[in-house]
C-alpha cells in the first residue's frame, strides 16, 4: 500500500533529519533545507492519501474511482450524501476540458499599408521651457499615431507627431508633451469603405 510505504519513508528521514540547518558552511546549509523540503513534501503527500482513505472509508467502496475534488466535494462540502449519488459521480465521465478558442485579431488593429504614401504633421510643444529650472527643453522623440485619410481620389495615412521634451540640463524636469488635436472621428463604416478602395 503507498500510505504505509510512505508513512515508513517519513520515518527513515525524520531520523536522518537530525543535521544542524544553521551550519556555517553555506552549502551544507543549502543541503540541510533541501532534505527538510524533500521531507516535508513527502509528509504532505501522505497526509493527503490518509485524508483521501478516510473520505473513501466515509463514502464506501465505489467511492474509489473517484478523483481528490469529486471526494472533497462529496464528503466535505456536502455531508448528507447518499452511497447511490456516490456511485452515479463514478460512473459518470470525467468533463474533458475545452481547448480554448482562438481569438482572432481585431481588423482596427492591423497595420496601414506601407505603400501608401505618408503627410507628417508634427505638433509642437507650447511649453518650451523646463518646468523645474527654466532652461530651454530639446526634443527627445514623438508619440506617433497613423490614421487612414482621403482626399479626393488620392489616399494617403495621416501621421502625427507630438513632440516630447524634456530638459537636458538637469534631472528634476519632466517631460512636456504637446496637446493632442481634435481629429475628426471616422467610424467603422467609413473605414471599411476607404480599406474596399485600396
């Protein structure tokens, strides 16, 4: 029987358990509380196959087939069960488990074509000055953003940039980024029209 062979285990290890964890050698410390994780492992796994006899023995006999979360449930979580109820749960098949579903990526989130040509308008900071010391801040990069636009039988992507600054001369300053435009706001329709003429 497993139990008893554990059980049997545990006690040859808690009597060679006898080794100091406080060593001052730090590998032979490492080694001492490798063993006690090993051994109290092992102490966790025979108490959980004594507990899953005692719920067997509680349910009866058909009750063996059974797994660990069908025995918690049933003996546990409802106390009043009956040896029929325990015998339909072991006859009834395990729930497989679904494979998940694969998502699709969302169609707004792809890419703009590369061989459309790009209008860059970039966006310049108001604030100029560092905030913490006054001194004049250079620009460090651009938040981009691309959004599809027409003119009248030409089609192009819209690329703005908004300058980021910060100051280069001490380490208090934050970074100052230029407002953000009102875009005119182009629904699905609109651009699965506009994707339809490319």
């Amino acid at each position: 029987m497993p139990g008893v062979r554990k059980a049997s285990l545990l006690q040859g290890l808690r009597l060679s358990m006898d080794f100091p964890v406080s060593a001052p050698d730090p590998q032979l410390r490492i080694a001492n509380l490798e063993r006690e994780l090993h051994w109290a492992q092992l102490k966790i796994q025979v108490l959980e196959e004594r507990l899953r006899q005692q719920r067997i023995h509680m349910l009866g006999p058909q009750s063996e087939t059974l797994s660990n979360l069908q025995l918690e449930l049933l003996a546990d979580q409802e106390p009043g069960v009956t040896a029929q109820e325990v015998e339909a749960e072991a006859r009834r098949e395990p729930i497989v488990k679904m494979p998940q579903r694969e998502r699709k990526p969302h169609p707004g989130r792809e890419p703009l074509p590369e061989n459309l040509p790009r209008v860059e308008k970039v966006i310049r900071c108001d604030e100029q000055a560092c905030r913490a010391c006054g001194r004049q801040t250079g620009v460090i990069g651009y938040d981009e953003s691309e959004q599809l636009d027409v003119e009248p039988a030409r089609y192009f992507v819209r690329v703005t940039k908004r300058e980021k600054r910060a100051c280069w001369g001490c380490e208090q300053g934050t970074v100052i980024m230029a407002p953000l435009e009102a875009h005119r706001e182009c629904g699905f329709r609109r651009r699965k029209s506009l994707f339809r003429g490319i």
